[in-house]
C-alpha cells in the first residue's frame, strides 16, 4: 500500500495565514487568507531543484504596500465596466471613468478571507476560503457569497474553483492574478519562455485598456500564439507589451488551452478554464522599487500574469459571454494549473 504524505500547514504572517499544500512529488502551493491569494507555487526543475514559478512576497506586509494584485484573487469582477455602471447602479470609480477589479472600497484582493474547511484525501489536499460582500459594496447590488477552494493534488494538478451565491441579480467575473515565471525565483525574465494559447481571435481594447467589441485576428500579428512560439520575439514586436484579452477556441481535445514553456528549466505549465478568455499582461515597462520573492527588484517581462475570466466589459457586449448571475443560477469558475 503506498504511502501517502500529502501535508497542510498553516502558519500565521501578521494578520494573514498562509496554508502550505505539499504533494508527494516535491510540489507546493502556498495560498494566504488575505486576498484568497496564491503566495507561491513552488516546482523542481529538470534536474530536481525546487523553486517558486510565480511573483510575490516573502512577507505578508509587502501585500499590503503593493497593490498590483500578485497572486490574487480579482473579484466581483475582474477587468474593466465601462463608465462604472450597470443597469443603473453607480459602482466604485477607480480606474477614472471606469470601474476596475472589482473596485476598491474594499478591494476583495487586499481584505481577509474566512477559512470554511481544509481537505485532505489520499489524492488531494486543498483550501476553502469565503468573503460575504454585503449589497451594495463597490456599488454593486447583492449580497454576493464568494467561495474559493484552492486544490492540489498527487498528479500535479493544481484547481482554483469559484462558488457564488446572490441574493438578487448581479454581476461575478472573478480571475486568479498570477503572474508567472517558470525560471523560478524570478531567476530571468520570461523572454525566453514559449506560449501557446487556443485562440483565432483577440477583443480588441481601446487607449483605456477597454474593449471596443470588435474581435481580431490574430493571423500575421504577434499575438498568434495557436502554435508555441518564443515570448521575447513576440513582444519585440510589440513595443507596449501584452495586456490583451485572448478570445478562447471552443474546446475540442484534451489539450490545455495555454501552454508555457521555459526551454532552460524545463519546467512546464497548462492552463484549462471554464472562461471565455484568458487576459495575458506581460509586465512591460513595470518596474518597481520593490523585491520580488526577496530576491530581486521588479523589472520589465519579470513575470507573465494570465487571469482567465470572461471578457472583460462583458455586459456591454452581447456576445462576450454572460456574467449575471441571480439567485436561482448560482455560478462557478473553474481553472486547472497542470506543473510539470
């Protein structure tokens, strides 16, 4: 009979807990009660050395100083609500004349999340977390319960799973804001990482970064990514960088709808979702005074966020997808991290 090792500990940072999910095959997630947020995702190598493939912090207080959204959960809706309103409803301005992640008063990425249960099988081990947010908050209306369950397992699956529940007709989007960088440790940028992504098309966004409702092509532009191509030469040619919502290929195989590659580490990422989109932002141009994973300053293409959601702005375009939700169609929010 095997033996099974799979490990939860919990530690206390300053006011946040930290829940560390270890498998049997050396892999470890570390996920945080503030922001529901994903900490690290520790993975070995090629030649077995384990290192975190995502950005963030070694300290809880640095969560709190810097609000870029490292590792969090983005809700009630990731992206941006053209001129922060819906059927009526003013929601919170920030991201002027828009609304933006949720908003931020509070920012649901940057407040506690309760501990509902931990779970432990021979086969997985995971997280349960919730935030209430009261109708009204950020404008929206809607007492909106928000579950997010953390899972990993013995085959190096790694599932972020979003409940909601409503109490009357509102808006969910939630995304999970990882950026990632599979040389581990912030050890190089991501230029030399390869992406595939299963996408014909890209939604086209305007100087405010919000969609026109316009879909592209992406045949002959560097955001064609439905084969694996080099990340750096991609955005050599894209002087602003990426921070582009993919419009997703209805699925037709088993394969992951975005792929990443680090040729030198050897380590492997796939990506499946039960979105529409996943919006790519490769950090261009965002330098920061700060250290990431207490090793090094932030610094232009350190890290690759993928946040897979619905299509940003998605009320105000009939065919981006639908994200009311009411209380008799509870909604979830599916996304699978395959490491290896």
């Amino acid at each position: 009979m095997e033996d099974f090792n799979m490990e939860i500990n919990q530690q206390i940072h300053n006011q946040a807990t930290w829940f560390t999910l270890t498998n049997d095959h050396n892999v470890s997630v570390i996920i945080s009660d503030f922001g529901a947020t994903v900490v690290a995702i520790n993975t070995p190598d090629k030649n077995g050395h384990v290192a975190n493939i995502t950005l963030g912090f070694m300290h809880s207080h640095s969560y709190l100083q810097h609000h870029d959204y490292f590792g969090a959960t983005v809700a009630r809706v990731a992206g941006r609500l053209a001129n922060a309103s819906w059927q009526g409803h003013q929601l919170d301005i920030n991201s002027t004349p828009n609304h933006m992640h949720g908003g931020e008063h509070p920012s649901l990425s940057y407040t506690h999340w309760n501990l509902i249960k931990l779970i432990k099988t021979d086969s997985q081990i995971g997280v349960v977390l919730r935030y209430i947010s009261p109708a009204g908050e950020n404008g929206y209306p809607g007492r909106l319960s928000i579950s997010a369950m953390f899972v990993l397992d013995q085959k190096n699956k790694f599932t972020i799973t979003y409940f909601g529940n409503t109490s009357e007709t509102t808006l969910f989007n939630p995304t999970t804001h990882i950026y990632f960088n599979l040389s581990g440790n912030a050890h190089a940028v991501v230029d030399n990482h390869e992406i595939r992504i299963n996408a014909d098309t890209i939604a086209e966004t305007d100087a405010n970064k919000l969609p026109t409702g316009k879909f592209l092509s992406v045949a002959d532009m560097p955001y064609d990514f439905r084969q694996p191509q080099n990340l750096g030469l991609a955005l050599s040619k894209l002087p602003n960088g990426l921070d582009t919502p993919f419009k997703l290929n209805p699925q037709s195989s088993l394969q992951p709808q975005l792929s990443l590659k680090d040729p030198e580490s050897g380590r492997k990422l796939g990506i499946h979702t039960n979105a529409n989109s996943f919006i790519v932002f490769s950090t261009t141009g965002f330098e920061g005074d700060f250290l990431v994973d207490g090793t090094r300053k932030m610094t232009s293409q350190l890290g690759l966020a993928i946040e897979p959601q619905m299509l940003p702005d998605a009320p105000n375009h009939p065919n981006f997808g639908n994200i009311v939700i009411t209380p008799d169609n509870p909604m979830i929010y599916q996304t699978a991290y395959t490491l290896n």
